[in-house]
C-alpha cells in the first residue's frame, strides 16, 4: 500500500489517499475540501476509490465529503457517535469558524459501532476508538503497512484539542497512551494536520505526554 497526503482547506487538513499497487484501488481519508486536488491525485495515478474514511466529522475534515460520494459513487464510513454531526455545523464546527462556510453534508452511509477490523476491497486494517478531540474519533491502524490515520488525535510534538464540542481532555490523553501508544515504536503516525511522524519517537518526545 502506498498513500498520498493531500494538506486542504483553509487551515491545512491532511486528506489521505490509500493505493493498493496491484489492483489501482484506492481509499480516501478524510475529504476536507478542495475536491479538485483530491481529484487530481486519482486521476494521476489511474486510481478507483472505493470508500471514504472519516477519523471524525469536524467541518475541516468533512468539507469535500459529498462532492466526493457524488463523483465515485461509493460510501462513507463514520463513528456512531458523530452521526449527526455532518449536518450539524454547530457539532462539526463549522457554525465558529469565520474562514468556512457552515458545512452540511448527508449521513454517512456506514456507521462504525465499537473496535473493529475491516476490509474494503483489497484494504484490511484495524478501527481504534480514540475519542477525546471529538466523541466519535477513530484511528485507522494498517499493522501490515506499519502506519496508523489517527486524525486529530495525536500529533508531531503535540495532541488535539479539547475544548470543542464533546471533547475530554483526559479521555484523549487516555486514548493517546491506550491506544496509539501500545502499537509498535516503527509505526508512522499520519495526523489530521502537519507532518508525520511515529509512534516511538512521541512516545519518547511529545512533551503532553512526558
């Protein structure tokens, strides 16, 4: 698997867009806006996405999320405790923040209900609950690939916010060193925002969490 970070909207969210090599497959991570960038990495590579991933519904991570559904054709996966959160602009933040529009997106198709494993096509990975930032955040964990899509949550040198709607700064931390922290020290950290980074060295350096 390979992936491509797309940094997008007016305060930089990463989108993400998985590959498998072999079959030109492809996943998207979190479709903040600017479709056309998105866009444009699929059709560079010859790619054929086959479902949307949501780590959580904030507005800067759900922008694009139904002009991509509308282009490809194919489903959103989100945490039940968010589930109205993509119509909602005051829940997904979009109602505060003076740069964006208020977004409202439809539901997504396919809710996530609790840890689970999935496999979408030739993409087999593990969901992690690692709520804090939001209510319904989830990591995506590819333990084969060595990487973990973790949204918001844990960051290079730092952890998400807390002080938004639902969120719980000890909850957050407890999912940080729960869940993020036991997997392996060589797995790449993909964050919602800024550069990537891995498990080991936040662990040894992350001041939040020395």
């Amino acid at each position: 698997m390979k992936w491509t970070v797309c940094p997008i909207g007016p305060i930089q969210a990463n989108c993400y867009i998985l590959e498998d090599e072999k079959t030109k497959e492809a996943l998207i991570i979190d479709p903040g806006s600017e479709l056309e960038k998105i866009l444009a990495v699929v059709k560079n590579k010859e790619l054929s996405p086959l479902a949307i991933l949501l780590t959580h519904a904030h507005f800067d991570h759900i922008g694009a999320l139904d002009s991509a559904r509308d282009r490809w054709h194919i489903p959103a996966y989100l945490h039940k405790n968010e589930s109205d959160w993509p119509d909602d602009p005051r829940k997904n933040g979009s109602a505060f923040f003076s740069m964006s529009k208020e977004v409202r997106t439809r539901p997504a198709e396919k809710l996530i209900n609790g840890e689970t494993e999935l496999t979408i096509g030739p993409f087999s990975f593990d969901v992690l609950e690692t709520p804090g930032h939001s209510p319904g955040g989830v990591s995506f964990y590819f333990a084969h690939d060595q990487a973990v899509f973790c949204g918001d949550a844990l960051f290079s040198g730092s952890i998400g916010r807390s002080d938004g709607y639902g969120a719980d700064g000890p909850q957050l931390l407890n999912s940080i060193r729960e869940k993020l922290l036991t997997l392996p020290e060589k797995t790449v950290v993909l964050p919602g925002h800024g550069f990537s980074t891995t498990i080991g060295k936040e662990a040894e350096t992350n001041p939040f969490l020395i």
